[in-house]
C-alpha cells in the first residue's frame, strides 16, 4: 500500500478529505496546497511498513517540495489524482520494511535534497540527482539541519545502514551527503560544526560493516570518503580553512585517519587490501600528505607539525 505524508506550514490536509461530495462550487476559497515566501516544506512517501518524524522551525527549510498548486476538492483528490501526486511531488522515499527518518530543520534556507519521487526506479549505486531515500529494511536516517542555507542528500540500499547528518547552529552554506549501497549494516556520520562555511562532505560505502566519519568545522573545506569491501574504517577530521582530504579503501579491515588543523593544507589515501592502516596528522600550513598502501596488513603514520 502506498503512503504519503504532506506536511506544509500553510496547510495539513488529507487528500480524501473532501471526498464525502463537497466541490469547489460550495466551498470558498477553492481548497488548495499551494507555496508561500518562506514556506516551510515536507514530503515523505513512503511504501511498506517505515516510520518518519519531521519536525520544522525556521523559514523556507524545505525536506520535500510541491512543484505547484494542488486540487484538495473531490476531483482532484480520488484515487487516481492521488496516486498521481505521489510520483508529481518531490519528496523523500521510503521503500520495504522497518525503516526510520528523522528530519529537524531549525534554521533557515536548508533542504534535503530530493526529486519527484518514483517508488519502482530506484537506483542501485550513487546517482547525485535521484534525491534522497532509503531501500531495503530496518535502515536509519537522522539528519539535523541547524544552520543556514545547508544541503543534506543520503541513498541506503539494503538493510541495517544508518546514516547521521548535523548540521550545527551557526553553520552556513554546507553540503553533506552519504550513501550507501550493495550491503547491509554500514555505518556513516557528517558533522558539520559552528564555524563551518562552504564546506562539502561526501561518504560513499559499498559492502557490510563499513563504517565512515567526516567532522568539519571551518571554512572552504572538502572531504570525501569512499570505501568498497566490509569491515574498513575511516574517519576524517577538519578544523583549519581551504583544507581538503580523501580516503579510499578497497578490501576488508581496511582503517585509515586523516586529522587536518592547519590551513590550505591537502591530503589523501589509498588503500587496497586487507588489514592495512594509514594514519595522517597535518597541523601547519601549505601542506601535503600522501598514503598509498597496496597488498596486505600494512602500517604507515605521516605527521606534518
């Protein structure tokens, strides 16, 4: 059976509502959805036994959205106009069984990135303009929006993932995105902190049991991790500006740890095998790192002061 939940600040209503035989000839003004300045919006469809909790302050924070007006009156809320909203909004899916969402939005200008949703094409690797969902079972998603003008995007297909996105009050103009295909029990968290400004992070997981973390807290940062295989570990951690770091893991029990404290400093890891580990620390400026690891149970620790 399909779901869909529409939630706006300038109406909550069921599209059966009016179905008992009013028409817009009795009723004035003509009962419509439709979107304001600043309109705070959200839209989760979901298909299957899932739960969702979306909860908005602020203005013009967007988890979903109406591309235009919509028709609350018995023409234009039967089962077939229904059924065509569904696919016609843009809005967070939810497909299979056990799965949560948790939404906050308490700042103004942040959204999660979605598109106009379609319960039998989803895709089955990372694809930026599919928006966000979860397929499979028993997935979680929590995504806090507390700052300003802020992207979040997550994909899990599988079972058992769990995705966190925190976006800190005072935060502005940031992008977090996590996804996770091909595997079950993944394990990503995005932290996005006071001082973060124009920061961008990525966290891309394919396989079981991996588990990625990305913590940024100043400007002009980017951070991208990506791992194919289970078991690995990789985290990321920025506080200095202009900084950039990547990570990539092939293989099983992989662990690599990337801490950046300086400015304009760059650095990146490879990784593949099984068993490996790579650690960089970087805390001066005009800096650069380099892991490469190929083979089994290596070991490599740069630091830069």
């Amino acid at each position: 059976m399909l779901k869909s939940v529409i939630l706006a600040s300038v109406a909550v209503a069921s599209l059966t509502a009016f179905a008992t035989g009013a028409s817009a000839q009795s009723i004035s003004p003509t009962p419509t959805l439709s979107v304001g300045a600043n309109t705070n919006e959200a839209i989760i469809l979901q298909q299957g036994s899932n739960s969702a909790n979306v909860e908005q302050g602020g203005l013009n924070n967007k988890a979903g959205q109406l591309p235009n007006s919509i028709d609350l009156t018995t023409s234009g809320s039967n089962l077939t106009g229904a059924n065509s909203l569904a696919d016609g909004v843009y809005s967070v899916l939810q497909n299979g069984g056990g799965n949560y969402l948790d939404i906050k939005q308490d700042g103004s200008n942040n959204s999660v990135i979605t598109k106009k949703s379609n319960v039998s094409n989803v895709p089955n690797a990372v694809a930026f303009d599919a928006g966000s969902f979860q397929n499979g079972y028993n997935n979680n998603v929590s995504s806090n929006q507390n700052g300003s003008n802020g992207k979040a995007q997550f994909q899990q297909v599988g079972n058992g993932n769990s995705a966190t996105i925190f976006a800190q009050d005072g935060s502005k103009d940031t992008y977090a995105g996590i996804f996770q295909f091909g595997g079950n029990n993944n394990s990503a968290a995005i932290n996005q902190y006071n001082g973060a400004s124009n920061t961008y992070a990525i966290i891309a997981q394919e396989g079981g049991s991996n588990y990625g973390a990305i913590n940024q807290s100043n400007s002009n940062e980017f951070a991208l991790i990506s791992q194919i295989g289970g078991n690995n570990n990789a985290t990321i951690g920025q506080s200095g500006d202009t900084n950039f770091a990547s990570v990539l893991q092939v293989g099983y029990n992989n662990n690599a740890v990337t801490n950046q404290s300086g400015t304009g400093v760059g650095a990146f890891t490879y990784q593949n095998g099984n068993g490996n580990y790579a650690s960089v620390s970087q805390t001066n400026g005009s800096a650069n790192a380099g892991a490469i690891q190929i083979g089994n149970g290596n070991s490599m620790t740069i630091r830069q002061r």
